[in-house]
C-alpha cells in the first residue's frame, strides 16, 4: 500500500489523541485497514489451498 512502517506505542496514541482527535482516529482506521488487508491477501489463497488438499486428502476417489 505504499504507506510507512509505524511502531505505535499506548503513549504516542495518548498523545496524538491529545493533539488532534479526529486525525488520531483516522490514522488508527488506516493501520487497522492495512493490517486486515494484509492478513486477508496472506490467508485467503493459504485458506483455498488448504481447503483444496484437505477436501483431496479425505476423499482421494473423487480427486481423479
């Protein structure tokens, strides 16, 4: 997503907070949506393929 890696810790968030609400809440929306976005491109083609060998694992006659 081309964004920069941010190590966030309770404090800076407490102080953000005290700076500007509104941009704090968006900044914090935005990590939490490229977090999600990148465990979902991580898990959903590892869920398929697991799915995939596991349906073919348990039922080997159906596979040819």
């Amino acid at each position: 997503m081309n964004t920069k890696h941010t190590l966030l810790t309770v404090q800076e968030i407490k102080n953000a907070f005290d700076v500007s609400f509104f941009d704090t809440i968006r900044r914090l929306l935005f990590e939490l949506i490229c977090g999600i976005s990148g465990w979902l491109l991580v898990m959903l083609p590892i869920s398929v393929i697991t799915i995939f060998f596991s349906n073919t694992l348990n039922n080997p006659e159906k596979a040819n």
